[in-house]
C-alpha cells in the first residue's frame, strides 16, 4: 500500500505541531507505524491523502454512530452556516437541543453545552465540588475523562496506550483530591469511603469502560455505586462521552436501569462537530451561574453550526425505528464472526462488547474485567493485527485500549469485511 503522501505530510506536520497531531492516539505511536493522512470520508469509507480506501470502524473515536457526511447533518450545518457561524448570545436551537437531550437521557432535567468531553467532565466535578462543599473526588485506574488536570491520574484512553497514565504538570495539590479505585471493585470504592467520611463530593466512572479497551459493568457494579454515592452523600456522575446516545436513546443509564446524579456527553452529541454536555436535577445543575455560584463558561458553548449537527444527530437516533435493535444485531453478528476466527485459529482472544462497542483483548487472560486484566494484553501483538488489518482495508483503532465502533451506517458488506479482514490479521500474527 502505497502511503508516501502520509510520510510526507507526517514530516512537514511534525515541524509545527507537536508530534504531527492535535491529539496523541493519532500518531499512531503504539502500534508502530507512521499515521495516515486522512483526506475525504462517507458513510463507512475513508479515503487517505494516497487514495488508499478503508472501511472505517473508529468513527472518530465514537461521534459518527450515522456514519461520515451525513447528507442530513451536513444540509443543517450547511443552513446554518448560511445564517452565521458564531453569535455569542442564545438562540432557539440551544433550547431545541437541550429539550432533545432532557427527552432522551432519563436523569437529566437540565443540561448545560460546552465544546468537548474534557470541558464536560471537568465542569461536572467543579459542580459537584460546589453541591457538596467536598474536595474530594474517586475515578477509577484505567477509565479515562479527558486530559483535566483531576483525571491525569492512572488515566486510560491515549495515556496508557502511551504509557504516561500519570501527566506531569498536574500539581501534587491537586492529585491529592484525586483518589483512584479498581473498576467492577465495590469493596476498593468502600475502602476509600471510610478512609475519607464526609469529604468525596463525586465518584465518576465510565459506566462501560471504554478507555482501557471495553470492559462491561459487573453485576451489580454501577447500582453498587448509586448506593454508596447516596449513603455518603457524595454525587454518582456517569462519564457517558462514549455510551451516551450509543448503547440506547438514554446511553447507559437507560441501558442499565441505573440513575446518576449527574451525565457528561460528547462524541455522538455534536454529531461529528466538537460538542460537550452536561445534566442532571434541576437541584444540582441551578447553582451554575449565572443563577448559581458555580461558574462555568465558554465563548463557542451552544455555537450554533455544532448544534445543527448534534440535533440532527440525536433527532435521527431518537426517531429511526429499531435503531439500536440494529446496531445490536450488527455488533452481535461482528463479535459471532470474531469468536468464530479465534476458535478456527485456536487463538485466545478476550472478546468484549456492550451494545455497538466492543474489544478484541490480545491476552492469555481468560477473561478481562478488570484494568489490571485488561493490562496483560499483549500490545505488540495488537500492533501486529493492526497493521495487517489496516493492509486489508479496515480502520480500526490504533491501540489494544480503545474501541471498535459499529455505526448505523455500517451494511452487511462492511461487516463481512471486517469479519475477514479480522481473520486474515489473525492468522498474520498466530
Ligand atoms: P474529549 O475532550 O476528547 O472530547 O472527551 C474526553 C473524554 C471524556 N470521557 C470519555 C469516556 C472519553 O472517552 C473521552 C475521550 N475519548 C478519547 C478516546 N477514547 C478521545 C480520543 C482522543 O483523545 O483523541
């Protein structure tokens, strides 16, 4: 496969950003190859800068769940932009939008928009902080909330694909208001309880991991959560940046018959523009300013172009009969296919997948459950099933942690595709 122009336009980015990308998994560092330059996308294809063709299963991380170029979304982009770009004042379409996500995620019943996951979370723990008048805060090793100083601790997503779970630059004053947890662990949670009564204002966790590869909730896990947050009066917030708006209308909180206190969105919600949120009781969200003490804000917040494609987005999902019955019988179709070629193969590989999102953990393990499981895959061995997979046309995301991502766009094709693309990397690593 011919990738010179990539190499190229690698080269010329590596001199004036650092490390060629504007977020690090793009480098493609982990798995050993120079990243692709990315020059059109539709539907389920990408084409790069060399003209080489994928299907794509990365989605941008998760926005995409209707695919690339949505003739609906970019038409609304389109419409919008015709009346202006940015006002810095409200407008209609924020209501329509914050109406849509209160229809749909059961637990909120105000939301506030912000222009990414990382300004969603960080937003959500500073509120909470200002609810409970408590410093304290619990995430769990492994899950990832986006790069605020608060959750570069044991940190998933790019930090373990790169190894640096812990960044520099984030002060001991405020790593210490940070305490971690072992996800599907209750007892780790309740050790931490007790040893800090009355001063944790939130616990927040991915209510499926997604950031260390996935890794579903045990049973009982996130009610057991629900229950210690409210025995000790501390918030419950669910990280739903990647399963908001995929596992069902409502993400997990519907998925899982469990109920936060507060939501963050991102991803699928700007509806491939760059898009944050966050919600919960009117009780809790009425202390933003500015009716509340609590500030938060942001010039592009709302901005109009990105609220046109997340509507569009969400309508689309909230409105297509069957579309996670779909998705369902898709992700289910591509996982059979998985287990199938690992079994022919005789290769252990850990499948996990919760609605639409999955992994493929290269791992003796018997089972991945936890971070500390999810740590023993074997990442040279990923890298190789990458670049085998890549050969045979498939974009997949390039780091054993992370997720592959079934769209509603995705056709039987595809998925035969990636079952036997899936099959010819496998047996390029056995
Ligand atoms: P952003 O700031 O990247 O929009 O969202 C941060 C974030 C928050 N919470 C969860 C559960 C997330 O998964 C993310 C971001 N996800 C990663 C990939 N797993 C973004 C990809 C990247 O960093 O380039």
């Amino acid at each position: 496969m011919n990738n010179n122009n990539s190499k190229n336009a690698f080269k010329q980015a590596q001199e004036v950003i650092p490390g060629g990308v504007n977020s690090p998994v793009r480098a493609f560092k982990s798995v050993g190859i120079d990243p692709i330059f990315v020059k059109k996308a539709k539907g389920t294809t990408i084409w790069d800068i060399d003209g080489n063709e994928y299907t794509d299963f990365v989605a941008s991380w998760g926005p995409l769940i209707l695919g690339h170029a949505h003739d609906d979304v970019l038409k609304a982009v389109a419409e919008a932009a015709a009346n202006g770009t940015s006002y810095g004042a409200p407008t209609q379409i924020e209501t329509e939008m914050a109406e849509q996500i209160v229809k749909m995620v059961p637990s909120v019943e105000k939301v506030r928009m912000v222009n990414s996951g990382t300004e969603a979370t960080m937003s959500a723990i500073r509120l909470a902080r200002g609810y409970t008048k408590r410093e304290l805060i619990i995430k769990f090793a492994g899950c990832y909330h986006g790069h605020g100083d608060s959750f570069l601790i044991k940190a998933g997503s790019g930090a373990i694909t790169l190894g640096l779970p812990d960044s520099p630059g984030v002060t001991k004053s405020t790593a210490k208001d940070t305490l971690t947890a072992d996800y599907n662990n209750l007892d780790s949670v309740c050790q931490l309880f007790d040893k800090h009564p009355e001063q944790i204002a939130a616990v927040i966790v991915e209510p499926v991991a997604g950031n260390m590869g996935v890794v579903p909730p045990a049973e009982g896990f996130l009610q057991g959560l629900k229950e210690l947050t409210e025995k000790h009066g501390a918030l419950l917030i669910f990280d739903e940046v990647i399963t908001g708006f995929r596992l069902a209308k409502g993400g997990a909180q519907e998925y899982f018959g469990v109920m936060p206190d507060l939501t963050t969105m991102g991803k699928i919600i700007g509806g491939g523009l760059p898009v944050g949120a966050y919600g919960g009781r009117k009780e809790i969200m009425d202390i933003l300013a500015p009716i509340g003490p609590v500030y938060q804000a942001g010039t592009l917040s709302g901005n109009p172009l990105a609220m046109a494609a997340g509507l569009t987005a969400l309508k689309k999902l909230d409105e297509t009969p069957n579309a996670y019955e779909d998705l369902e019988k898709k992700a289910a179709f591509v996982e059979a296919g998985f287990r199938l070629n690992a079994e022919e193969l005789g290769l252990n590989v850990v499948l996990n997948r919760v609605g639409s999102m999955m992994t493929a953990f290269f791992t003796e393990a018997k089972q991945v459950t936890s971070f500390d499981e999810a740590m023993t895959s074997d990442t040279g061995k990923y890298a190789e099933y990458f670049k085998n997979a890549v050969e045979n046309g498939l974009y997949i995301a390039p780091s054993q942690f992370e997720c592959l991502f079934i769209s509603m766009a995705h056709t039987e094709e595809d998925l035969e595709k990636l079952i036997k693309g899936n099959r010819k990397a496998l047996e390029a690593i056995k």
